[in-house]
C-alpha cells in the first residue's frame, strides 16, 4: 500500500498519452474484493457469498469503442448482474441494458454448451439490470422500463426493467463511487481538463474517506485512467469538428459551382460570398468548363 502523503506524479499540466480504455468504474469492481462489496450493497440480504463465486463476464466494447462503464457479473449460477454507470440521463439506457443482456446469454449459452435447438430446456441465471446514475438531475426514478417509457405502457411480447442507483446516505461502495464521480465534476469545473482536476478529486475523496483504499493502492493507474479520459474525449471533439468542417466546405462547394453556372456573379464575388478561397472557386470554374 502506498504512502497516502507521496507524490505519484509530477504537477503537469499537459494532457496524458491514450493508453488505456479502462474506466474508474471498471477499473474499480475487476478488483473481486470491491466487486463482492457491490453484489452486497445489491443484495445485503445475502451473508454467505464469496469472492470465489464471482465471475466476471463483462463484455468489452459492445456498444462503443471508447472508454466504457458496463460491467457484468455472475454469482454462482444464480444471478447474472448487468450494471452501467451513467453522467448523462437517458432513457436510451434501456435499449442498450436490452442490447447487452441478449449479447450476454448467447455468450453464457456459448459457454455453457448449451444447444437453443435442442428440446432440453436450457438452464439461465436470473437477470438483473442497473443504471448507477452519477449526475445531478432530480426526480430520477427508482425502476425504468421498456414498456412504459417506449410503448406507453402496453404490454409487449418484450420487457425491460432496469432499476437506477444514484447518490443516497449510505456508505456502499457504490454510493462512493458516485460522490467520487460528483467530486471529480466539481474540480472539473475549477480547473478544466487538467492534471490538477485529477489530483484534487483524488485527494479530497481520499480526505473524506471516499474509495479511499481503492485510491491508495492504485492511484497512479487511476491518474492515467483519468488523464486517457481527457484525451479520448478531446479525440472524439476534433472529430466532429473535422466532420462539421468538411460538411460545411462541401456545402459551400456545391454553393459555388451553381453560382459559377449561373453567371450572374464574378469569381470573386462568390469566393467573397461562399468563404472559399478565389483559387478554390477558379478551379471549380475550370472543372466546370472541362465537363461542359
């Protein structure tokens, strides 16, 4: 266990390498001893399971290929656990819960040799679908269902019931891990999409005793986790920047070339209007003439 006072990294302010796509969330429950404290909080009812009965079974990358929060999990043979953590509310949370628990049998059938087109009943672990919510809306409700946010309630030949988790006075590891979150969005605001937000989100919880352990031991692998977070979302923003600037040049392209062929206007004057360089505009003039 590391000191709680030593410095892990230096105070920079430049952005991390992407190296990794783990998240905190994910990070945190592969651990089997947390990821027990987890099935406990969802289940306080049951003393007597163990970390041995666990089994990860979460599937990498389903839906995306970024940085994920799904986790999945069986006990024994008896429950099949599906979670996600989730800044941003949205009902479509349903579809992807429905999405990842199909994925899931059919892998779970693959594993356990069991044949869909034999007569033999196959044997399946109960399902149980969660959405632990980490943001601030109110009013979120405690269960969300296919049927009723979808079909208006109608009863349907398929139903999905996801129950949601968010930030409550307990001291469950999940509860924890939600407040990290909020910590984590408060520094955020301080300090923008710096190593500095890092640090701070990590001290403080550790302060105030939150996934304190957790931090203590791996807390340069949670400052990488953090820092490939800031660089897998500035990725994704020069993307789309770089999708909404060729749109707009093909736009503006297409603008010239109907005004060329008009003729009612000068070179320089659409050049002028459609923002596109006069070389730009002479050489779809050139095109134009070749193709004429």
């Amino acid at each position: 266990m590391q000191d709680d006072t030593k410095q892990i990294v230096p105070e920079e302010e430049t952005i991390a390498k992407y190296t990794i796509k783990d998240s905190v969330f994910s990070d945190l429950f592969k651990i089997k001893k947390y990821l027990l404290q987890l099935y406990r909080a969802l289940h306080p009812e049951d003393k007597t399971a163990t970390e041995s009965e666990l089994t990860d079974i979460t599937i990498k990358n389903v839906l995306t290929d970024g940085i994920y929060n799904d986790l999945g999990f069986l006990l024994g043979e008896k429950f099949m656990i599906l979670l996600e953590a989730q800044s941003l509310w949205t009902l479509n949370i349903i579809i992807r819960a429905l999405l990842y628990l199909a994925q899931t049998y059919h892998d779970y059938f693959e594993r356990t040799n069991q044949n869909l087109y034999k007569s033999k009943k196959v044997k399946m672990p109960k399902p149980e679908l969660y959405v632990i919510y980490t943001g601030d809306r109110k009013n979120i409700p405690d269960t969300i269902s296919l049927s009723k946010e979808f079909f208006d309630g109608v009863d349907t030949a398929v139903d999905v019931k996801v129950k949601v988790i968010c930030e409550n006075d307990t001291d469950s590891i999940l509860n924890q891990y939600i407040i990290f979150c909020k910590v984590y969005n408060e520094q955020m605001k301080l300090y923008g999409r710096t190593r500095k937000t890092v640090t701070e989100t990590i001290r403080i919880c550790k302060d105030k005793n939150i996934l304190r352990e957790y931090l203590l031991d791996r807390e340069k692998e949670v400052v990488s986790i953090m820092m490939s977070l800031f660089d897998e979302e500035e990725v994704i923003r020069s993307y789309i920047k770089s999708e909404r600037y060729e749109a707009e040049q093909d736009k503006a392209r297409k603008t010239a070339i109907r005004m060329i062929k008009a003729g009612k206007m000068s070179l320089e004057d659409i050049a002028d209007y459609t923002e596109l360089s006069l070389d730009l505009v002479k050489d779809l003039q050139s095109e134009i003439m070749q193709l004429a």
